[in-house]
C-alpha cells in the first residue's frame, strides 16, 4: 500500500539496490522493502554460466571445419559489468529492463570464435581435427588474458573443445584414405607376419638340415671307424693266413721231406727183400717140391694145417672115390673160426 513493497532475490544473485541514481544497498541474496516510484534494481548473476558454442571456420588448407565447445565464464566485477551492460531489474515484472544479460553470452562466444579462427588458419586439417586439447587449452589462456573479457568484468573459468569435425564429403574421403591406409598397414603387417613365418621355417629348415649333416658326418665317423676296424680285422685275418700258409708251407716241404725219405727207405728196404728173396729163391731153386712144402706149412696152426689138407685132397679128387670127414672135425674147425674172428675184432 502507498506503493511500498517487498521483494527478495536469491543467494545466487548480486543486488544494487538504486535511490536517485546512487546504490544505497548492495549484496548477495538482499531482500528489502522498497518505494516503487523512486526506487530501481540492478541484478546481477553470481554463478558461473557455461556457453555451448558451434560454428564454422577454414583452415590453412581452405577446408571447412565444425568446431563444437563450450566457455564456462562467470561475473568477476558486478560494478564494472554494471557500466558496461544494462542489468536494470523491473522489480514488479521480475524481468530485466534490457535484453543485454541475454547478449553476454553471445559476446563471450563470439571472442572465442575470434581466438579459434585465428588457431585453425594456421593449422592444416589433418592437424586442425586432431588438435581440439590444443585448441581448448589456447583458447583457455587467451581468455584468461583477454582485455575485453576484463573491461566486462568477466573471468574464464574454463574452455573445452568436444569436436573439430570436417564436412561429411571431407570425412567420408579422409575415411576412405583412412581406411586404404589401415588396410595397407594390414597387408603390410600380414606380409611381415608371413614373412617371419617363412623365416621361422627357414631357419627351421636350416637347424633341420644342420642336424642331418650332423647325423651323416656321424653316420660317416661311424663307417669310417667301422671300415677302419673291419680292415684291421681283416688285416689280421691276412697275416693269420699268412702265418697259417706259412705254417702248412712248411710242414708240406716238411712232410715232403719225410716222405721222400720214407720212400727212399721203403725203396731201400724192397731193395734188400727183393735180394734176400732172390737169394733164397736162388738156394732153394734146386731143392725138392715136398721139402719146400714142408719148410712153408712149418710154424702154421692146425686149422691152416687142415685147410692145406682139404686143398690137396681137393687136387686129388679125381682120384679119391669116397670121402668121409667127421661131425666132430667140423665143429673144431667152426669154433677155431669163431675164436679167430673175435680176436680180429679185439685187434
């Protein structure tokens, strides 16, 4: 009533509450009763405020690139933003009398987009897409040291760069030579993964063949010692033959020897039998026929005695008409040849 009212603002909110042109009450979150004809508000925001951007910019090789960030920013000085911007406050409609708070955003945006056209005219875009930590790191410290974010009152809190991203004709093609190039680095590492494969079996092969030679120079040591010691068998074998041939050379001329000898005795002995027969064929050479039977049967035993008897009994047969010889005649001359026959076996 009588145009007095009350209002209260809230803890995240800087009030300069204004009389006649002159701040008679400022402070965070004020409430207070004011005279509406005679009193207005200045509000000003306490906390930080973060401000997505995204726009377009060229660079060094005349490609557009998107560039997508935000700025996180917040009101340092409320009486150096209060000259600079028009933050009145209509207390009745709790709006602002201006649309500058609205524009502040803008313009911090727009300085930025200033500092990242300046970095991306320098870089190419390979480069350009794969700097965006570059990008907001730089854009952090040209907007901590910004002159015109100071005559504002503002202070940069932080700066992100989430994409530099190409047109999608771009993208596509530098996808394309991506891809061809990861494709070739496949090949290439394919090809050197084969190629080790064949090296491995290489020297496989070379370890494989170095034992073989290994195993047929042992093999031939092997040969070698057996050839060496089946020629020194062999050379023994030679000079036992030699030694046997030797032997058996000797013993032949030996027996040789004896039996020229032997032979030449026996020669001699027949010599001396045939002179002394013809010695006593010559002295008996007149003697009677009887008497030299005589002297021939002298020293027989009786069987011989009886066997000569038969045989002239035989050359008389002629003569001789009827002859009788006893059982017990036989069976003496059949014992006396069964005594002979065992002796002879005996001998």
């Amino acid at each position: 009533m009588f145009g007095i009212k009350f209002v209260k603002f809230q803890p995240s909110e800087y009030v300069m509450k204004m009389r006649s042109g002159r701040v008679v009450r400022e402070g965070v979150g004020l409430s207070f009763f004011y005279y509406a004809p005679v009193t207005s508000a200045i509000v000003i925001p306490v906390s930080s405020v973060d401000a997505p951007f995204m726009f377009e910019e060229v660079t060094r090789d005349f490609q557009s690139v998107t560039v997508q960030g935000q700025l996180t920013y917040r009101i340092a000085d409320f009486h150096q933003m209060s000259r600079m911007l028009d933050y009145t406050y209509n207390l009745r409609k709790k709006a602002y009398l201006s649309d500058d708070p609205g524009k502040l955003g803008q313009r911090v945006i727009g300085l930025a987009k200033v500092l990242v056209k300046r970095h991306l005219e320098a870089m190419p875009l390979r480069e350009a897409i794969q700097a965006g930590d570059r990008l907001a790191a730089a854009l952090g410290e040209a907007l901590a040291d910004s002159p015109e974010l100071k005559k504002l009152g503002l202070e940069a809190i932080g700066a992100s760069i989430l994409a530099v991203l190409p047109s999608k004709e771009t993208m596509r093609a530098l996808e394309a030579q991506t891809r061809e190039q990861i494709l070739r680095e496949a090949d290439e590492a394919l090809y050197e993964r084969r190629n080790a494969s064949i090296e491995q079996e290489r020297i496989v092969r070379e370890n494989e063949l170095g034992t073989e030679i290994a195993i047929e120079a042992k093999k031939k040591q092997i040969r070698e010692s057996q050839l060496a010691a089946d020629r020194l068998v062999q050379q023994k074998k030679n000079e036992m033959q030699q030694e046997q041939l030797h032997f058996d050379t000797a013993y032949e001329e030996e027996r040789e020897t004896m039996l020229r000898r032997s032979a030449d005795n026996r020669r001699v002995e027949a010599d001396a039998r045939a002179y002394e027969l013809s010695a006593v064929m010559g002295a008996l050479g007149g003697a009677d026929q009887q008497v030299l039977q005589a002297l021939t049967r002298s020293g027989m035993n009786p069987n011989q005695l009886i066997a000569a008897a038969f045989e002239e009994l035989a050359g008389q047969a002629d003569k001789i008409g009827q002859l009788n010889i006893s059982p017990d005649l036989l069976q003496g001359l059949l014992q006396g040849e069964a005594a002979q026959v065992t002796e002879r076996r005996k001998r």
